[in-house]
C-alpha cells in the first residue's frame, strides 16, 4: 500500500530506494536534519465517526509538519508505522493514505517507507525528517524583553473538538469553522521558514497542548519568564459566537497547531507582518521572574492554575 | 524520561539538539541515509510477563537494528514513540529505557527524540536512521545462479516464543537458549557491513518473517526462484533437542533477525566465511524459474504451501 504513495513526489528524486526493502534509502544532503515522531492513536486523539478516513491521514502527517514548522524547516520524508485493528477495510486505508499523499505532496514530502501492524486499536505513527535552511527556531532562546506573538486564532481546533464531543452545542458557519479547525489543522510551514530568517532568530514552539502549556515548555528551555495579556488573544469570530468572551479553551485547549514565537522589540509589529506576509498577534512579553502570568484587562496579573507542563511530552 | 538517553552515545556529538525541542537537530552528513520503522504491540507482538522490561526496550530497537544490518548500513540515530497504558508506572519505562538505552549504545545508536502518547496497549514504535558506505544491500539483485547464504540457525525464536506461549515444553539449558533467541536477538550488524564490503553486492534481507516468507520478498523483488536444500537447514542443537528434525519453525516461524543473502558461485563458501569471519550456511541457489521449491534429502523438489508472503508487510 505505502508503495502507492512513492510516486513522484517533490523530494521523490532523492529517495534512492523507497518502500519494499528492509530501509528506505535517501540520498546525502548537505543541510542539517531534522526528525520528528508523532502518532494519532483511535480513542485518545480521535474518534472515527468525526470525519472522513483521508482527514484522519491527513492530520496524521499534518501534527508532524507542524514539528517541522515550529523549527522553521523544510520537510522532506517521513516513514509510516500504521497499527490496524479488525474491521477496517481496504478501502478505509486507501482513503486514509489518500489523505496522507495529498498532505505530503502539498508539503513535499516523500513517504520513503513504512509498517504495518496489527493492534487492537487504530494508530497512525509518523517519523518526518526535514531540512534547516536558516535558523533553526529554539524553544531555549527567548530573552527578557523580547515580544511574544502567535499566528492565527486560538482555541478553535479546542472548541471544534468539544463540537465533536456533544458536549459544546453550534452550528451552521461557525460549526463548520471549529470543526474544520480541529480536523484539518494547517502547520504554518511558511511562516516558520520566514521567521528563522530573521535576526536574532526567534525562539518558537507550535502550540499543539494548548497555548499555556507551550508557553510552559518555551520558558522553562529558556530560563526565563512571561506576561500574556488575556484582552490580547486572537480568538476567531466563530470562537465568540460559540463561546462568548471565554478564553480558557484559548489559553489550554490545544490542538491549535499555530505557532508562538519570541521577537525582539528592536523590530516593529508593522515590520514583522510585513517581513512575515501574516497578521501575526503579540499576546504578551518574556520577563526574567520565572514564571508564566496572565495578566487581565483590569491590570491583574496572576498564574494560571491547573494548565501545568505535560510531563509526558518530550519533543 | 527520554532525555537522560541521549548522553554522550557515540553519535551524540552530531545531535545537534536533542530532546526537548520540537523536533531534533542532526549534523549534516556526506553519507546516504537510511530510515526504517518498527512496532512492537503489547498482546500482538509480546507478552509483559516473557521477560523484563528492559529486554523490551532492548528487543524493540534490536528489530529495527536488524532492517539496517539487512542494507549492510551503519545505525547512526532514533527517535521512540511510547504508548503507554494504565497500569504501568515510572519504574517500568526506566527500566525499558534502560535497556534501550544500552542496546543502543553498543549498535553507536544516539536516541534523538521521541514522543509518548496515552492508549489502551503498550506498543513501541521507533523510526530508525543509519548510513550508507558501502554497498548498500538490496533485495532486488539477486541472480539466477546465485548460492543463498543465512547467518547462524534458524527456528531458535520461534520454537522459544512456542516455549513462553506453553506450546512447546523444554527444560533446562534448552529452553534457556531458545527463549533468548526470541528475547534477545542480535541484528548481524557487523556482518551485514562485511557484505556490503562485496563485490559484486549481495543481495540481502532479514529474516523477520521466517525464511520462507522473507526469501519469497527478495525473490520477487529480484524477479526471479529459489530451491532451497532443506537438509542444509542450519538448526541449532537446542533446536534438535527439543523439536528433533522437523524444520518447520525454521522454515517459517519467523523472529530470527539473521540474515539471509545470495553471493556469486565466483566465491568459495571457504572464502566468503573468512571474508566475513563467521560461519555462514549455504542453503540453497537462485534460479531463473520464478517459484521457490524445497528439495528433500531424496532429492524431491516442492512448493512449501501454507508460507505466502506477508503481504502487510511493505519494508
């Protein structure tokens, strides 16, 4: 089945052997790898019946690129270790590796290989490689003064899900929105290859946990702390309808797959959309106090509680 | 958990950035690159209760080792995906870490990242990298006239899998021995760089599967037959002792991680040992006729039925 995927994809000429034998087989280069691993596992991360099987292998490789992008990289390959339970079809992987082959073409990547396994539940792991041009994007470079910003809105993918879950009522356009937002996440490759071509290069991190937890991780590698003023936070128009003025799933929702990074103040918000191409939100400042507080319309400054760091998370 | 493996392995000097950022950062190489991926699924692939914890973690990158071994390449680094399920505690990861940890020191193996990830069964997966300095080995060069070659003996893993499922009964050293073999195997990564030393290449590929499964893989990717001599089957004296001359488990009960491999008439059998420095067993001979048969000490020629190829299995 992987085979099908080889074709003549982007980075298909540097893939010297592809699926069939005991390891792909890719070609020198002369740019620093990068490598990821990710997976999508069936009741943890998603339920079938929330969308089509081509969404769920697309996302599959999307969550990975979003790696990728929060490094300002280009992805190149990826290898797929597929976990398949009883009753699932031919047809439901070929949908789903559809899914993935679109993804990838779009992204160029090359699916240089892969494995299958049988389990007793559905899981979709991917390891994607990619290349460093500029940069790379750190999580352990921020420094006190420097802006924080993030691209897009936040909590949508976190209220599409709960939208999925019956446990938010919407429907109509903003439904459509949220869902979409959760099921079909866009990684911001392009905007993460920009931003490693900026001096200093930014610390950033993709928001996958949920903006605060990130936050969490980028502060902790970097030694140092943060105000976000909540009056600050893009959230969507879908979101306020939905949701109202509410920014808990913005702030700890996750599932965004946008990007937070950390510019310096020598570099206007103008002149960074413009150098960007992007409408990008900054939501708060790094500080030298180690500690991570959200600071209200009002003035109040205060922690956030019960949206510690994932201690499961290691990359 | 996975950033105490990533110190000071003999790779290590080229992880750039290891865990703890969104994806890892690898030194660029002059080399090709190879990458593989693996699964081990708790239920499918073991049982917690056949060994330890470390053994595990050991086994699950020693099968991905074996797919390098098989392209004669050398293992450079990895990245781990853990799912984890309730009812397994710290204690338990560290010693599966441990074990990885140590296997991959000894293979020159750098753990560069991972993620772990919530399910309802244990399963490792690992994405594996390696390079390429000589040849590399392929599945699809073999040639009509070839010999076919296995290194050490076949069937031990299966039989000591039958022995923890309580299939099979064996006491004593006996049992010790072909429990290990399926355990503990040991991917021939020094003799598969020797291979690729070769000229003409070999063509090669592990025997994950079982010798008739995966010699099926290289002959039809080489497009062309086999006979093999079952009489030249190489079974260890463990093997003969507990299950006497039947060679079934040899034949096709798969988890050996040796390799099997095709070298021209124009090398003795005498040579090629010395060249590699190990005993290696010449099983049978590459034909044009596109169909694998089993000569019998009487000299009769047979498909071996009941053994197709896997067709799940796409690397």
């Amino acid at each position: 089945m992987i085979a099908r995927l080889c074709a003549n994809l982007p980075n298909g000429r540097r893939v010297l052997l592809g699926p069939g034998d005991d390891c792909a087989l890719l070609a020198a280069s002369t740019k620093a790898q990068l490598i990821t691993i990710d997976s999508m596992v069936e009741g943890v991360h998603f339920k079938l019946e929330w969308g089509t099987p081509a969404m769920l292998g697309a996302r599959a490789l999307s969550i990975n690129l979003s790696d990728i992008a929060a490094m300002g990289g280009n992805p190149t390959f990826c290898v797929v270790n597929l976990a398949i339970r009883p009753g699932l079809g031919t047809r439901f992987f070929d949908e789903l590796y559809a899914g993935l082959a679109k993804t990838a073409t779009v992204a160029g990547v090359s699916v240089a290989g892969g494995n299958i396994t049988r389990a007793t539940e559905l899981a979709i792991t991917i390891a994607l490689m990619g290349e460093v041009e500029n940069g790379p994007l750190r999580r352990d470079s921020a420094r006190p003064g420097d802006k924080i910003y993030v691209t897009g809105t936040l909590g949508d993918a976190a209220l599409g899900l709960r939208i999925l879950q019956k446990k938010v009522a919407a429907r109509g356009r903003q439904r459509d929105h949220l869902v979409k937002r959760f099921l079909e996440p866009t990684p911001q490759l392009a905007i993460g290859r920009k931003l490693a071509r900026l001096k200093p290069t930014p610390a950033a991190i993709d928001i996958s946990d949920g903006l605060w937890q990130d936050l969490g991780h980028l502060l902790q590698r970097s030694g140092v702390g943060g105000r976000v003023f909540s009056e600050a936070l893009p959230l969507s128009e879908a979101y306020r309808q939905v949701y109202g003025d509410n920014c808990d799933l913005a702030l700890s929702g996750g599932d965004d797959y946008e990007l937070l990074f950390c510019a310096s103040t020598a570099i206007s918000d103008a002149q960074l959309r413009r150098r960007l191409g992007m409408d990008v939100r900054c939501i708060g400042e790094i500080t030298r106090e180690k500690e991570a507080l959200l600071v209200s319309a009002t003035g109040q400054a205060q922690p956030v509680h019960g949206h510690g760091w994932d201690q499961l998370r290691v990359t």
